[in-house]
C-alpha cells in the first residue's frame, strides 16, 4: 500500500514541517506530533496516490486527536467534519483517477489523457480537498475556530505547515493541466484573491490576537492560490517562495504570541499593550515577522509578493493584480494593529503579575528571523531549488545569477545592496532619535496628554490599540464584508441535515404491525407490478 | 365439478392463510398473534399437502397386502417429511413465543403489542 | 352494537390489503402446473432396496433426510430450553383440585398410554407413526398425571435431562459413526433385515427411538413447565 | 474430516450439556477454536462437496466453496473471541446454549446447499437469536424479543411459501437443480418465488423496508449479542441472499432494484443514526449501512466488486465485534449504554479499541476499513458507477460526524470512573486491533483470498450472463 519517492518538492515542504515541529517539539504530546510528522512525511514522499491519501488522512486525524485536548467539541466537530469532506473528495477524484489511468502510480498520472469532463471533475475534487485545507473563503469556519482553540503551539504547527499540505497536493496533482481547459483554474485564481481581501478585513477586525492571525493566514495562502491557478513559471515560484515565508513568518508570529500569553495569560488586544519595555526582544523579533508578513521590500515577504506581482503582469491579469495589491496593502493594517496592540500603548490598569516566558519560546523565534534576515540579503538563494521544482513539474528554469538578485519577468533587483542602504539609513535616524530622547519629557502616567489640552479622566484607556478595527465596520464595502457570515449557512446545513435524521429516525420507531403491514404492502406492489 | 381437488384445496387454504395473515395484522393481543400465525403455517401445510394429494392414491406404506412401492399408487412421501418437520418447528416456535409473552405480562402487566414501548430513542 | 367501535377504519383497509394479496396469490397459484416427475417418486423406487423400512415416510424423514431431523430436534431443545429459562417451575399446580374419578380413570390409562407411545416409537418403519408421533403420546400421559396428581407430582429433574440429553447425543454419535465406519454421515452402518421384520430398516428404528425418547422427555417437561407456571 | 463436523460438533456439545455444567465457558472456547482451526486446514482442499446419507438427486449436499470457507472462517473466528471474552464471567447456561446453536445456525446456512434443509438453518439461527436477545429477562429484553420473533415467523411464512411453491413446481430440492430447472415453470410462479424469498431473506438481511425492526433488537439483547448478530447474522443472510439471486439468474433490472434497495439501506441507516443518543442503535444504525453498502457491492454482481464486498464483510465484522465487545465491558461496569458514558469512563486502552474500531468503520487510513473502501469505490469507478460512489462518499461524512462524536466524549466530564481491563481482555482487544491494523497495512493476502472467492461465487452467473 506504501510507496515512497524522494523529490525535490517533498524535500522542501518535510524540510519546512521537520523545522517547524522539531522547533516546537515539547515532551508532554510528542507522540502526537511524531504521528503528524509521520503522516506529513508519507504525503510528502508518497509515490502512489494510495500512499499520498493515507498520509492525508492521518495528518487529519492525529491533528483532530492533538486538538482534541483543548478544543470545544463544536469545534473538533467542524474541524473534522470539512477535514473529512476535503479527503472524501480526493478519494473520489482518486478512484475517478484510477478508472481512466489504471494506475495509482503519481508518475504514470496524465491528466492530459482524461476526457473533458473527467477532467473537470476530478480538478474540482481535488480542488475541493485543497480549498479545505487551506481554509479557502467558505470553508475557512474550521481553521479560524481551531487556530484560536488548539494549544498556543500546536496552532503555530497548524498554520505553518498543516495549511501548506494543500498546496502540494495541487502541485502534485493538478499542476501539469491542458492549456485549453483553464475555465476551473480562472474561477481559483478570483477565488483566491477575494478570499484574501475578506480575509484581510476579518482580520483587522478581530480582538483575539490569535483569530487576527487565524484570518492573516488565510489571507496569505488566498495569495498562494492565486499564484498556483496561474500555471506559469515565475508563478510557480513565486507561490512556492511565498509559502516558505508563510512558514517562517507564522512560526515566529505565532511562538511570539505564545510568549506573551506565557508572559500575561491574556490573548485579547484589549487585555493587553505597553509591553515594549518589559520584553524588547519579543517587540524585536515581532517586527522583523510584521515586515515579512506585510510584504514590504525589506525582508524575505516581499520576494513572494515580487514574483506574484510580476508575474500577473506577465499574465496580463490586471484586475487580479489590483485586487491582490489592494488586499496586501490593507494587510499592513492588521500588522500594525499587531504590533501596537501588544507592545505599544500603554499598560491596561489590571496590573496583573507578569511571568517570565520559557527560553525555548525564543529558539523558533530567532531562528526564522535569522532566515527571514538571510533571504533579505539573498533573496534569490532558494531560486535554483524552485527552478528545478518547476522543471520537475514540466516548466521552463527560471534564469537565475547570483544569489543576491532576484531577477523576474519584469526586472530584477539587488537584495543585499537594499539591505544595507537600509541599514545604514536606519542606523542615522536611530541615533538621531537618541540623541532628541534626552531632552523629552517623560510623561507622568497615560492621562498627561495636556499638549493636546485635554485631561481624560482616570479611568479612561487612551490605548485604543484593540479599537483599531471598529471604525472600519461605517464604510459600506467592508460593512458587507464583515457582515456576511459563511458560518451561518454551515449551521443552517447542520440544522436541516439534524431534522432529517430525526423524521428518517422515526421509520425506526414504528409499532410492529406497521412493520409487517409495510411489509405486505411492499410484497403486494411488487405482485402487481411484475405480473 | 372439479377434475381434481387442487383448485377447491388452494382456494380454501389461501383464503385461511388470508384471515391468519389479517389476524397477525390487527389483532393487538399477543397471544392472538402467535395464535394466528401457527394458522397461517397450518393453512400453508394444507395448500401443500392438498396439491400433491390426488383421490385414490394410497399411504406410502407396505402395509395390508401392498408390497411394492409404485408412484402409481401411492401418495408423495417427501412433502408428508417435510411438513412433519415444519410442525414441529411451528410448535417449538409457538411455545417459545408463549413463554415469553407470559414472562412479559408479568412484567408489565398488559400484552397489548401496540403498547410496547420500552424501546427505542427515549429510554 | 356501535358499528364504530367494531369496525375500524384500519381494520377495513388492512383487511383490504390482505384480500388482494390473497387473491392474486390465488390468481397465480390456482392454475400451477406441478411437477411430472418429483423427487418423492424417486424414494419410492429405491425405497424397498436401500432401506427396508415399510414406511417410505419414515426413511425419507430419518434416512434420506436425516439431517432435517436432527436439527429439527435440536430445534426442540432450544425453544424447550428457553421456555424452561423463561417459566421456572413453580411449586402450585394450576389444576390441583382432587377429582377421585378422574384420578382413578388416569391411573388406570397411564400405563397403557405409555406402552402404546412405546409401540408407536419401536413400530415407526412398520406403520404410520415414529419417533415424534410416540414421544408426545408419552408426554401425553404425562400431562394426564399433571392435570389430576395436583402439585406434589413433578419429573424427576435428573432422570428428564439425562435422557434427553443422552438421546440427542446418541443420534449424532450415529450419524458420527456413518462417517467413521461408511463413507459419510447416516449411512447404513446396521442389516437392513427385510421388510416387515420388527427389526429391519437397519439405522432408522434406532434413530427414531432416540428421538422419540427426546421427544417425549421435552414435551413432557413443556407440559409440566406450562402447567407450573402459576406463581413464578 | 467432513464438513457437517461443523455442526454436529457444536450439536452434540449442547446435547452434553449437562454433564459440564460448571464449565460451559471453557468448553465454548475450546470448541470454537477447534472449529476455527478445523475451518483453516480445509483451506487447501476447496471446494468440498458432500452428500448426507444418499447421492444426488435424493441427498442433501454440503459445498464449502471458497465463499462458504471465507465466511465459516470468520463465523468461527469472531465466536472463538466471543468465548474468549466471556471466559472471565461464570459459566452460563443460556448463552452457551444460543452462542453455540446461533453457530450452527450460521454455518449451516452458509454451507447447505438444499433449500430446505437451508430453511432448517434458517429456524435454527432465528430462534437462537430470539433465545440470545431475551437474555437479560428483563420488560425491554422480551420486548425486543417478542417483536423479533413476531417479524422472524412472518419472514419464515414466506421463506416457506416459497420452498413449497419450489417442490410443487420443480420437484426437487438441491439448489443446483432448481437452478437448471429453474426457467422451465412459467413466469408468474417464477416472479413469486423469487418475490417471497427475497421478503423473507430481506427481512433477515435487514435490507431498507424491512429493517425497522432491528435497532430495538439490538438495543434489547446485551452489547456483546449485538456484537455476534453483526458480525455473524446478518453477513450469513447477506451470502444467502446474493448465492440464491445468482444461482436463479435473476433478471439486472431486478439486480438494479435491488442495488436501490441496498443504497436506500446505506443512506437512511446512516441519516437516522447522526442524532440518536444510544449508543446500541446508534452502532445497529452503523451496522446496517454497512450491510446497504456490502449489499450494494454485491448487486452489481462483478467480480472486483463482489471482492471488495467479502473483504468489507470481514474487516466490518471484526470492527464491529470488538466495538461491541467494548460496549460490553462499559455496559456491565456503567450499567448503561447512552451515549454520554463515553464521557464517564478513564481508560486509555478501551479509548484506544473505541478510536481504532471507529476509524475502521470509517474507512479511514491506515485501518482495514480504509482497504475495503478504496477497492470498492474503485469497483465502482471501474463499472462508472458515478452515483453510487457519490452517495458512498457524502453518507460517510455523515457517519463521521456521529462517530466522532461519540468519541468527542473521551475529553469531556470531570469525575470518571477508572476502568482496569483484565490480561485476557487487552490480550482480545489487542489482537483485533492489531488485525485491523494490519489489514488496513497489507490487505493484498486477504484480498487475494476474497478475489478467488468472488471468481467462485460468480462464476455461474457470468457463465450464464
């Protein structure tokens, strides 16, 4: 039933899973995370598609057992529930598969070979198990509930790594598709960007910090799909450089929101602030993620977002391009609101004790940090792996020069040379800054705000770091967005698939004459009906 | 009237089987029930012991004279084995059915089938 | 009489159903067209030669289809066995009034009862009759004592089980024995003697008795179990 | 060595019951082991034949065809690990009597090949079964038994309808004669035989229309009775059924019918069990969609299919039983079986059997039930059975969702009660998992074993298609 493969593409995505689990490894449920990692493993060396299906379905289930601890029962429910739905379908699309290829071997897949609508329903299928998996708009209810419920770390290993299965199960999959039969992949592409614009707005409206994040990465990966649907060469790489920068920044977003929570014991931006200076490395290493996740040129975030930006434009898509700009823009939202709502601002009056945060929080932290870091200053380093990828899955290699310069359709630039104009430029201003911070004027407590006139009574928070998002809700385009709720059809399902089962129920309850009458009745019809 | 017996005996045995089947169908009491069905088995023995008998076909036994056993003269002995053993179950079924159903009216004091509800979703 | 009350409209329409059922049933069946050549004539034939026993039904239900028979007796046992579980014998007989006619006229006709349940058993090859028919004249007489010798009469516990249990044994032991000593199970493994003898028919008279003496222990013991049921 | 050593030996165990009454539970176990083990040696020398008394036209002939052996193998199986479990409980009389004759009921059923004496099996299973569902002898056991035996007479009404219209008609009784026979009497009679057994044999097959009944029989009689019905009853019924509509080359718009039938079974067994708050019904629920779905397998009447099928029959039976078996342990120690003692119990063993044997139902990797899915979807695609395989695949979402949550419960409630299984029954529980497990791992030797089967129980029927 097992058979295995080393490819390049499995290389890299058990590289990324090996990294984020053993980063996050801690010994009171290491067998469960074995098991995931076990399971990641098998799907991505898989060689059949049995084998490939077996590993997608224990990651589902161990991830439903490591969840299990801590979650709500309504949550492991929808959790499981669309987890199942998306493997069934792979499971059609691999039987369906299997009819018309005679083979389960991945190398002997041609999905050229297929009649159309063969074709188009086993693409819808698997294109179903990877909508679910990455928490596509619709059926994202499940990854929003169980990031927020799952165990601080074991949401890091969700959003890391767990998200990023669907993604190699489309490259496996569904990559090498015919150039005439697209109409799938256009309705993906749009898909993908709506998905991450709602997303962005959700996010920016959330008070807990780990459902911001839960909305974050729904958002990126809504990028990666768009990529993915584009079937292009820079796309390619620029969905597979997008998704090792997704791993890394969660990583660290997620471990950071760990420690505070250590730290404070609270999750909500409204419970929190002011933590600057009782932490500053955890404020440090936030940043550094902040500047990766919003894409700006700096770091590593914005090499993902380079290539997809070229690569659109190569494509022609200007609307979509529009689209994922806009959305990308207003992530940056959202990141500042991260930022200031945990570390600037002022302290909220509870005063409760703060701990110290375990030092292994920081390990995960700073290791992907120094990799966000590497890929600023060498942001075509991974290029030659992903060309090879590309070459692998049938595209054209993509031209590559020096580890430093990440070159495009449309232009290339110099990564190191930006680092450290950067750096030098950031330096002059900080001790410009140091050197006016001496004659400021330290502020007594969070009411002196008397350069602007007006003296707040006490029990006023000036920190509205949490309320950034509420204002939001007057403009009438995001006013729709925030309003609508997929939840709402999935329990209104649930409510009409419960009645159901209880009038089908009640056959089970008849007396035992109107058994044997229906009985009868059934033997006399059918009499009749074949004499 | 009849060449032979056949059409008369079916006739009679289906309509017996119809009001057993009718009585296992709306009587309430249990005991009437089982009663009903040992009736519809007997009307089932009669259907088809009536079709394999013809007039003046004798026992299948050498007794009295007869020596030779002759299909010509003598009646089918397979389906006389086969109801016997039907009997027999008819019977061991009946009184295991009675037994339990005195065994539930002590229980629960009624043996009305359409009162039987401490199955199902509730409990 | 209030017709409502009588006659409910499920009753009517229930009573609708099962008079079409019968009639197309008869509509089907009153025209069958039976076999010309059955199996039954094929016994008939062979009969005389591989069995010896007069009585061609006797053969067929303990030789040709001796298997039906034993799970017809193990059928027996069971619904015995779960009507026992069910009703443990009480200690009141339902019918322990004192009637000096009745007890005299029975203590007279038990012993002929049992002797002519005996003939019936031992005679099953020879005329109509056998193991089963004997077994519940036996048991027949049995019931007889219950209805007059009141609640101090009751089986002997270990005497019934042992018999009945012995018995079954003895009728699979035999068809074992087929195996070992013929070629399969209840074959003819005694003479056959010749027909109309007392003792020919070879294996089936012994197989009729064993299952008349089961017969008679169970049905016996269903009668005192139903007839006992009063206080459990 | 012959095949009826599988019944009369059981047989002639009850017959000497009383000699051992004290030690009933012990003899049970040797008795199915040995059975077991006799069932495993005649592997090589299929297909058996054997003629009781006489030859052929008169005898009643025995076949252990590879089918008859898959199953007889598993009947005697799962009764050895039925005995094995109860070794720990005194000796009872009652259950050793209706384990032992259902045995022989089942077996009898699954080996005779003579309609009549099949009829015999067909009394001796359902009335064991009566016996073994008014164990408990309290109001709600003979309740479910009273209904069971009521709807049992009625299904044997026309089972026996059926036999005699057979001999008035054709006049013989070895199945393989009547098939040769079968298309000389005329239409209607024909249409009515085979209308009347497959009321009969529905009933007992627990096929959509006629299975109504059956969760209250199964919430009547004690978990582990529940375990045998399932994973012995109903699969013999189901054999029973598909032999004889193959052996009497039933038309494919009758097949068509019932493949409907069998689908509906799946679909409402499985919508009516998502709500349900008893765990019996909610596992009879389970059972007989697994019954629609091994029932759909066999209606289509191809040979990848009917192999998916027998692989299906096993590795349900042993997921079913040990669900069951655990039931048991809960049922005895928390007296009841609603679904919330999943919440009031502590045992990381018994979690562990409920996980596996809820993932095996499910049919999910890397457990057995996974295997039997994935053969027979793919059976299906190969036949472009496209609906089919939709409703296999939305209706198991729906059992996933009642399975999980019931085992949502291991995490909930607070004071738990420590349940401690004895050496013997981690030992029981232990090997059927690992045997699903190694099932779902490497079910191609089984697989092999259940094509061979298929090719067996087809073979006549393509030979006359």
């Amino acid at each position: 039933m097992l058979h295995f493969e080393a490819t390049l593409l499995g290389h890299l995505f058990f590289g990324l899973s090996l990294l984020v689990i053993v980063a996050l490894l801690r010994k009171n449920d290491g067998l469960w995370h074995l098991l995931l990692l076990g399971s990641l493993g098998i799907i991505f060396y898989a060689s059949s598609l049995v084998t490939l299906f077996i590993g997608w379905e224990m990651m589902g289930w161990s991830g439903y057992f490591i969840l299990s601890k801590t979650a709500r029962v309504s949550t492991l429910q929808r959790y499981i529930l669309f987890n199942l739905g998306g493997a069934f379908a792979l499971l059609g699309a691999i039987a369906l598969l299997f009819s018309f290829m005679g083979s389960m071997m991945l190398c002997d897949i041609d999905l050229t070979l297929l009649p159309v609508w063969a074709l188009h329903s086993v693409s819808a299928l698997v294109l179903i198990a990877v909508f679910v998996k990455s928490g596509i708009i619709g059926a994202h209810d499940w990854v929003v509930d169980s990031y927020q419920e799952a165990s601080p770390l074991f949401s890091a290993v969700l959003s890391a790594i767990l998200s990023k299965a669907g993604i190699y199960l489309f490259i496996v999959l569904l990559l090498k598709q015919p150039h005439d039969e697209r109409v799938l992949f256009e309705l993906m592409a749009w898909l993908g960007a709506i998905t991450s614009v709602v997303a962005t707005f959700k996010a920016i409206s959330q008070d807990e910090i780990k459902r911001l994040l839960a909305y974050s990465s729904i958002a990126q990966l809504g990028y990666i799909i768009t990529a993915l649907s584009l079937m292009q060469a820079y796309a390619l790489e620029a969905a597979l450089y997008h998704t090792v920068i997704h791993t890394l920044v969660k990583l660290l977003l997620f471990v950071n929101v760990a420690a505070i929570m250590a730290i404070t014991g609270k999750e909500r931006f409204s419970e929190l602030g002011g933590l600057l200076y009782r932490v500053p490395l955890l404020f440090v290493l936030l940043v550094i993620g902040i500047i990766a996740l919003a894409g700006m040129p700096l770091l590593g975030g914005f090499n993902g977002k380079f290539l997809l930006y070229t690569a659109l434009l190569e494509e022609k898509r200007a609307l979509l391009l529009a689209t994922v700009m806009f959305s990308s823009a207003s992530a940056f939202l959202y990141c500042y609101k991260l930022v200031y709502g945990i570390y600037l601002g002022q302290r909220p009056h509870d005063e409760s004790p703060l701990h110290v945060s375990p030092k292994s929080y920081y390990i995960p932290q700073l290791l992907s940090a120094a990799l966000l870091i590497l890929l600023g200053f060498l942001p075509a380093l991974p290029t030659p792996l992903f060309s090879a990828i590309g070459v692998e899955a049938g595209f054209s290699a993509l031209e590559f020069t020096k580890p430093s310069i990440l070159n495009s359709p449309f232009g290339s630039f110099n990564g190191a040379v930006l680092m450290s104009a950067f750096g030098v430029v950031f330096v002059l201003i900080l001790g410009l800054l140091q050197r006016v911070h001496s004659k400021a004027k330290a502020a007594q407590n969070a009411q002196d705000i008397s350069y602007c006139g007006e003296v707040p009574k006490a029990g006023v928070n000036l920190h509205f770091g949490y309320g950034m998002g509420h204002e939001l809700g007057r403009i009438g385009f995001i006013a729709f967005i925030l309003r609508r709720q997929s939840r709402r059809f999935w329990d209104y399902l649930n409510l009409i698939v419960g009645d159901l089962s209880i009038l089908l129920r009640s056959l089970y309850a008849l007396g035992t004459q109107h058994i044997l009458l229906l009985s009868l009745l059934g033997f006399t019809l059918l009499l009749l009906g074949g004499l | 009237m009849f060449d032979s017996l056949h059409p008369l005996i079916t006739m009679i045995s289906l309509a017996i089987f119809g009001v057993a089947l009718l009585g296992v169908l709306v009587k309430k009491n249990l005991f009437k029930i089982f009663l009903a069905f040992s009736v519809a088995e007997s009307a089932l023995f009669l259907f088809f012991i009536g079709n394999h008998y013809t007039p003046g076909l004798k026992a299948p036994i050498a007794a009295d004279g007869i020596t030779r056993f002759d299909p010509a003269f003598m009646v089918d002995p397979l389906p006389q084995a086969m109801i016997l053993t039907t009997i027999v179950i008819g019977i061991a079924v009946s009184a295991l059915g009675l037994s339990m159903v005195i065994r539930y009216y002590k229980l629960t004091g009624h043996m009305r089938i359409d009162k039987m509800d401490e199955l199902g979703e509730e409990q | 009489m209030n017709l409502k009350r009588t006659l409910r409209v499920e009753t009517l329409l229930v009573a609708l159903l099962v008079s079409v059922t019968t009639l197309v049933l008869m509509q089907i069946l009153l025209n069958l067209h039976l076999a010309g050549h059955s199996l039954g004539d094929e016994i008939l034939h062979i009969n005389a030669a591989s069995t010896q026993s007069a009585n061609a039904v006797t053969s067929v239900v303990t030789y040709f289809r001796g298997l039906d028979t034993l799970g017809e007796v193990s059928i027996l046992f069971l619904s015995i066995f779960g009507v026992a579980l069910h009703m443990p014998r009480g200690s009141k007989n339902l019918f322990s009034y004192h009637n000096t006619l009745l007890y005299i006229g029975v203590s007279i006709l038990f012993p002929l009862m049992l002797l002519f349940g005996v003939y019936v058993i031992l005679h099953g090859h020879l005329s109509p009759g056998g193991g089963f028919q004997g077994g519940v004249i036996i048991a027949g007489a049995f019931l007889l004592r219950f209805l007059t010798y009141g609640d101090h009469y009751e089986l002997k516990e270990r005497v019934v089980s042992l018999s009945e249990s012995l018995s079954g044994a003895g009728f699979i032991v035999l068809g074992l024995l087929g195996l070992l000593v013929g070629d399969r199970i209840f074959t003819q493994i005694l003479p056959l003697g010749t027909l109309g003898e007392l003792l020919s028919g070879g294996v089936i008279e012994l197989i009729y008795i064993f299952v008349g003496l089961k017969v008679s222990a169970e049905i016996s013991l269903l009668a005192e179990h139903f007839v006992k049921a009063h206080n459990v | 060595m012959s095949l009826l050593l599988f019944i009369l030996l059981p047989l002639l165990a009850i017959f000497l019951m009383p000699f051992y009454r004290a030690y009933l539970h012990y003899v049970s176990t040797v008795l199915s082991m040995a059975l077991f083990g006799l069932a495993l040696t005649c592997k090589a020398a299929l297909p058996l034949v054997e003629r009781v008394a006489v030859d052929l036209p008169l005898a009643i002939t025995f076949e252990l065809s590879s089918v008859s052996w898959l199953l007889v193998t598993l009947f005697t199986l799962s009764m050895s690990l039925f005995s094995l479990y109860h070794l720990r409980f005194s000796s009872n009389k009652a259950l050793f009597v209706g384990t032992n004759m259902l045995l022989v009921g089942v077996i009898g059923l699954v080996l005779s090949r003579d309609i009549f004496n099949i009829y015999i099996f067909f009394e001796i299973s359902s009335i064991s079964a009566y016996l073994l569902t008014s164990l408990n002898q309290d109001a709600k056991a003979y309740g479910g038994a009273i209904r069971y035996m009521i709807i049992g007479a009625f299904a044997s009404l026309f089972f026996l309808l059926s036999i005699m219209l057979i001999y008035l008609t054709i006049g013989v009784l070895d199945l393989q004669m009547i098939a040769q026979r079968f298309n000389l009497i005329d239409e209607q009679v024909q249409y009515l035989i085979l209308l009347s057994l497959f009321i009969a044999l529905g009933i007992k097959t627990e096929l959509f229309g006629l299975n109504f009944w059956v969760p209250d029989v199964y919430q009547a009689s004690r978990s582990a009775v529940s375990g045998l019905f399932s994973a012995m009853l109903s699969k013999s019924y189901l054999f029973l059924l598909f032999h004889l509509a193959y052996l009497l080359h039933v038309s494919t718009s009758q097949m068509a019918f019932l493949t409907l039938v069998a689908a509906l079974t799946f679909a409402v067994a499985e919508f009516s069990a998502l709500k349900s708050r008893e765990t019996k019904r909610i596992f009879a629920f389970s059972t007989l969609g697994q019954i629609g779905l091994i029932a759909l397998a066999l209606s289509y009447g191809d040979t990848a299919l009917t192999e998916a099928a027998l692989f299906l029959i096993i590795v349900h039976a042993l997921a079913k039983l040990m669900l069951f078996l655990a039931l048991d342990l809960l049922e005895r120690r928390l007296g009841s079986t609603k679904s919330e003692i999943f919440a009031r119990f502590e045992s990381l063993f018994l979690m562990a059997v409920f996980t596996v044997g809820a993932l095996s139902l499910l049919g999910i990797p890397p457990f057995a039930g996974f295997a039997a899915k994935l053969s027979l979807l793919k059976g299906l695609a190969g036949l472009e059975a496209y609906g089919a395989m939709a409703l296999i695949l939305t209706v198991s979402l729906i059992e996933a969702a009642y399975l999980f949550r019931l085992l949502s419960g291991f995490r909930q409630g607070e004071q738990k009660m420590v349940v401690t299984l004895s050496p013997l029954e981690r030992l029981i529980f232990g090997v059927m998992m690992f045997a699903l497990l190694l099932l779902g791992l490497m079910p191609q030797p089984l697989l092999a074993l259940c094509q061979e089967a298929a090719q067996a129980m087809l073979g006549g029927y393509h030979a006359a298609l």
